[in-house]
C-alpha cells in the first residue's frame, strides 16, 4: 500500500477499526462516494484503487488535506491486493452511462471487466462484504455473485435504493410532507422495468389511498404516474446535462455502508440474489431487504398487489436475459 502523503490524521494504524476499499475511486462516483464517507466519518480507514494512478493519486492528496476538517481518519491509495482485511470493497469500477444509452446497454462490457477484476478482490479479501455500485447493477451483483464464490448474502448490489429515495423524495414533494415521514419502495431491476409499490406506500401509517381524502393535493392516476416516471427517468435527465450522476448514489453509498458496519438491519431495496421471491429464482433483484453486518441479510415481505408481483416478474425476465446474453 502506497501512503504517498502521511494519511494518517489522529488514529493510529490499529486492525481493529473497519477498513473500507473503494475500487473505481477515481471516478465520479467513487471519488464523490470517498469524499461524503469521509464528511460522515463512516470507518477510520478507506483505501482508494483505481486504474487511473495519477488520477486516484490526486483524489488521496486532497481528501488527505481535507481530512483535517473531518473525524478523524486514514486515507491512502493502494491496490486490489489492498483490499485486504477491508470488511466492504465498493466496486465503482466499470464503463459509465453515456447519455442516450441505457444500463442494460452496458452490461456485456462491464460484466468483462467484472469477469478480471472480481476473482482479484475475492481472493485478496475473502471475508469482505461486496457493494456493487457499476452499472446496470443487477446483472453485475450476478457476475459478482459468480466471479467471487461468495455467500448470496455478501454480494450486494447497490440496487434501487437510490429510485425508492427519489420516490419518497418526490411523494413528499408533492404531498407536502418530509421525505422522512414516507414510506415507499421501487422493486425489481435498478432500470426502466423497476416497479413502483403503490400498494403499500404510505405517509406516516397512512396509505396515499387513505391520505389523499384528507389531503389538499389529492394525486389522482395522471400524478401517479408522473412522479413515478420522474423517478424512473431521473437518471437520463441528469446525464443529459451533466454528463452523469454521482452526489445521490454516493449518499446512498455511504448509508449502505454505514447500515453494515454498524449492524443497523435497516431496511433498503438493495439488490441480491433471488429464492423464490414472487416465484422468482436465480436472479439480482431490489426487493426490501434488512441490512446489516451480515451484509443482505433477508428479504422481507412487501404483500405486492397482483399487478405488482407480475410487473417484478417481468422486470426479472429482463434482467435474467441481459445476463444471459452476457454469458452469465
């Protein structure tokens, strides 16, 4: 492991802290997912790998000078053989969404890359949890899954963690209440066969059928639909104008990593491997999830209405197809 700079501010180099690699630092996910785990103090120690050595070099010299502003903690560039002793590897590496195009589009390339580097990390860290973060994520939490060798429970796909927070954000928007106070979940594919559960979204207990009576902004069908399309669509809108997305899925980055170092079984639609769900089998999907030091630990029972389980099961169809023409 290559220090550079001392990046040791206020702790010393003790094995009994949690260790955090992040491999695709350089980019902008992964350097804007650094960045906000450091702010947040999430472990004492990050490792930042990437390909583009002078490029991760510099996000460490920075961060490094932040670091004095933050809790304290170690920052350094390293290697995949670095990823040793980390309890989580973030895996941001990977060809990035081009404007126009979709995830799925980029799946046979990054399940190529995935294909090298995953065994690499497995081997280096054979007792991590893996977040998987590239895109599309669901087919490459299923070449994880296969590369690494690991239990179903520790390869964990970031999922639609970020489109049920959007959902939520975009619902309390409309009704005019935090975020915080609704509950609401997008399931299956993080793409655009994902599936809003209106059935049972809520405000604070309250279904939105239930709370719309006594609400002055009653959505009807039309509303319905066009939160749920914005949040399908917030991705293209923000590629198309910045060229890609990093602040929100390093914020949800940063909360899924914090739920498993801290054993919080919070529940999020993280992506992992299916048994029967909705009579699905053998397939990464979101579906609510308790996470925790086990890593995706459970899924949890969602009591789908019989539109939505068929909507998961054809979301399933696609993403088992995209990976089987990638040779999954």
């Amino acid at each position: 492991m290559d220090d550079g700079m001392d990046g040791l501010y206020g702790i010393g180099r003790s094995r009994d802290v949690d260790k955090v690699a992040i491999v695709g630092a350089a980019g902008t996910v992964g350097s804007a997912f650094a960045f906000a785990a450091m702010i947040e103090g999430l472990a004492p120690q990050l490792v930042l790998i990437d390909m583009n050595e002078q490029r991760v070099e510099g996000e460490v010299m920075d961060l490094q000078h932040a670091a004095a502003f933050a809790p304290p903690l170690r920052i350094v560039k390293g290697s995949v053989a670095d990823c040793a002793g980390a309890d989580i590897v973030a895996v941001s590496a990977g060809v990035a969404q081009k404007p126009g195009e979709t995830r799925l589009q980029l799946a046979s390339r990054n399940v190529e890359i995935m294909r090298s580097l995953i065994p690499q990390i497995a081997e280096a860290a054979p007792d991590a949890i893996l977040l998987m973060v590239s895109n599309p994520v669901d087919v490459l939490t299923m070449a994880a899954l296969k590369f690494s060798g690991f239990p179903e429970q520790r390869v964990v796909g970031a999922g639609t963690v970020l489109d049920s927070m959007r959902f939520r954000v975009l619902i309390g928007r409309h009704c005019n209440v935090n975020p915080r106070n609704v509950h609401a979940y997008i399931v299956g594919e993080h793409g655009d066969s994902e599936t809003p559960v209106w059935s049972s979204a809520n405000i604070a207990g309250v279904t939105i059928s239930e709370y719309c009576t006594v609400c002055d902004r009653c959505p009807g069908q039309e509303e319905l639909r066009s939160i749920f399309l914005q949040v399908r669509n917030a991705a293209y809108e923000i590629i198309a104008r910045k060229g890609y997305t990093n602040y929100a899925i390093a914020t949800g980055m940063v909360a899924l990593v914090r739920n498993i170092l801290r054993d919080e079984k919070a529940i999020m639609t993280v992506s992992r491997k299916l048994n029967g769900e909705y009579g699905v089998r053998d397939v990464c999907l979101s579906l609510p999830c308790v996470v925790g030091r086990g890593g995706a630990e459970r899924f949890i029972g969602t009591g789908l209405s019989e539109d939505e389980a068929e909507a998961f099961r054809q979301s399933a169809a696609v993403v088992a197809q995209t990976a089987k023409e990638c040779g999954l």
